[in-house]
C-alpha cells in the first residue's frame, strides 16, 4: 500500500474524516471505470461507485492492509456490480421507451470495450464499432467468475496477482478464468470476424 493510502487511512481511523476525500479523489475514475465495465451504463456505474466508497467509508476500520487500498476497493465495486447484475437479470427489460423511436442509440448500448480506428474509412469505422458491440455483448454473456477475470487483467489492465486478491481465490484460478474467457469468446466471435475478413 502506498504511503499516501496509510497515512489518509489513518488520519481518518483517527477522527480526520475529511481526508477519506483524498482516496476518494484518487480512485474514483479507476472505480467507475471497473463498474461501467461490468454495467455497461453510465448512471448504474456511478451509482456502483459511490456506492463502493460508502461502504469502503464504513468498513475502514475493518481494512488490515493486507493488500492495496485500491484492490480492497475494487472487490468492493466488483461485488456490487455482482449484486446489480443479479437485480437486472430479475428485472423485465425495457427495450423501448413510451414517446420515443423504438431505436437503441449508442449511449444505450453501453459499449465498454472500444475497437477505434480514427484512420479508418467510414465502412472500416462502422465495421469497428460493430465489433465493439460484439465483444461487449459477449463478454456481458460469460459467467461471472470468467467475466470478472477477463475484466480486471485484459480490460483494465491489473496484473493477475491483484485479480485474485479481488476476487479472493488465488492466481491459477484467475488464469483459468481468463483462458477460458478467452476461449468463449473466440467461439462467440470467430464466425463473425471471418465473414468481415477482420
């Protein structure tokens, strides 16, 4: 843990409650970003995110330093996406609303793996973006275990030590996760890669 994490840490299990705002301002962006990614919507994943750091504010005195504030922080921000995504599975979806188009527009689509190309002809641009939307839906469809493995390393870029620290198992079990993530999702997208010749 870094030094500025201790000291803010303890400052505020002494009482200086105002610089638990200091971790905040340092990971707010990296937890929002982990719990878009698992959401794929915007406002979900803010809501996650303040969320994570309530419950991190409550659970401080509980936090032994074992690890990296931010690992300890994104388990949190992880388990809730976990909760929330079981919410969603249970709730009816709504596809269009009552006034509008029955179009889906990009922001609906909460895409969180981008497959840009700025280069690129309008055609490649599009082709692009329908790979974007693949892969997010995708890898929206893997289990849980796998999705957050693949996430975590791929995605955000942790090495798997810190994964498994996150999602407490340990780092073989991290590596099987994301192999088979990887495995998933060559099946789901192969077909389509070969027929756009990407």
């Amino acid at each position: 843990m870094s030094g500025r994490d201790a000291q803010a840490i303890q400052a505020v299990l002494q009482g200086d409650v105002d610089r638990f705002a200091e971790l905040v301002d340092r990971y707010q962006d990296h937890a929002l970003r982990v719990a878009f990614s698992f959401l794929g919507n915007h406002e979900d994943a803010k809501d996650v995110s303040q969320e994570a750091f309530i419950h991190a504010y409550r659970s401080l005195g509980q936090f032994r330093g074992g690890a990296k504030f931010s690992t300890w922080l994104y388990r949190i921000v992880v388990n809730l996406c976990k909760d929330a995504c079981k919410r969603r599975a249970r709730r009816p979806l709504v596809v269009a609303g009552v006034g509008g188009t029955d179009a889906v527009s990009d922001e609906d689509i909460g895409l969180f793996v981008e497959v840009e190309d700025p280069a690129a002809d309008p055609a490649r641009q599009a082709s692009r973006r329908e790979l974007s939307r693949r892969l997010t839906d995708a890898i929206g469809a893997l289990p849980m275990n796998q999705r957050s493995a693949f996430l975590l390393h791929h995605v955000h870029g942790l090495p798997l030590d810190e994964v498994a620290a996150i999602m407490q198992c340990r780092v073989g079990t991290v590596k099987s996760h994301v192999f088979r993530a990887t495995q998933h999702l060559r099946v789901a997208l192969d077909p389509w890669l070969m027929q756009e010749g990407i």
